[in-house]
C-alpha cells in the first residue's frame, strides 16, 4: 500500500451536529482516504470512484431530507453542489474508464479531499443547530 498524497482526520471542526449525518461524512471521508491509500488499476479506480459516488448520493439524499425540514432556505443551494459534486465525479470515473490512469489519481484525490472539507466547513455548517 503506497502513501496516500493526503489524508482526511475527522475532528470536531467538522461535526454538523447531527450524529447520522456526521456519520455518513466520516464514511464518506474513510472512502477518499482508501482511494488515496490504494494502488488500483485505472478501472479499479473507476469502480472506487462510482462506489463513493453512490455512497455520496444517499448521503446527499438523506442531507437533503433533514435540510428541507430544519431549514429549507438551504436547500436549494445543497441540491446545486450536490449535483454538481455527482456531475464531476462522474466525469472523473468515466476518465478512469478510458484508461487514465495514475496520472489523474493524484488529481482527483486532491479534489475529493478539497471538495469534501470545503463543503463541510462552509455548505454543510449552515445547517448545523450549534451555529444557526
């Protein structure tokens, strides 16, 4: 197993106080760090990338469900990134599958480190009942 070029450490910084929630975002972040970590062929990397894909997607499903009861002013805003995260996302497994390879690894580790923290941190706080 080779080093991952970057590795997410959940903490409290990232809770949203809503223990499901905060659940499915640690398994979300234990799937980038396995990508990160692994060697994988580029079509196992497809096959990762479409696993977190469908992991994110009830993810977003169930953020979503919980948003439109607690604030449904955000909800709109986190459909948006939602699909476009998925959108991405895609497009990276569908490069994985014409034969990218190592080279785009680094790159969509990065974005997925990136985008995850980032969404998190500004998005996903809104909602959070500690910080309304």
């Amino acid at each position: 197993m080779e080093a991952p070029t970057r590795e997410i450490v959940w903490s409290d910084d990232l809770s949203v106080g809503h223990r499901t929630l905060d659940g499915q975002h640690k398994g979300l972040i234990r799937l980038i760090n396995h990508f990160g970590h692994d060697a994988l062929t580029p079509g196992q990397m497809a096959q990762s990338i479409e696993g977190l894909i469908a992991y994110a997607a009830r993810h977003f499903n169930a953020e979503e469900k919980y948003i439109q009861g607690a604030v449904p002013d955000l909800l709109g805003h986190q459909i948006e990134c939602h699909a476009r995260f998925i959108e991405t996302a895609y497009d990276f497994a569908h490069r994985f599958h014409e034969g990218e390879g190592e080279e785009l690894r680094a790159t969509v580790h990065a974005f997925l480190c990136d985008w995850l923290i980032s969404h998190i941190q500004e998005e996903d706080q809104q909602y959070n009942p500690k910080r309304r």
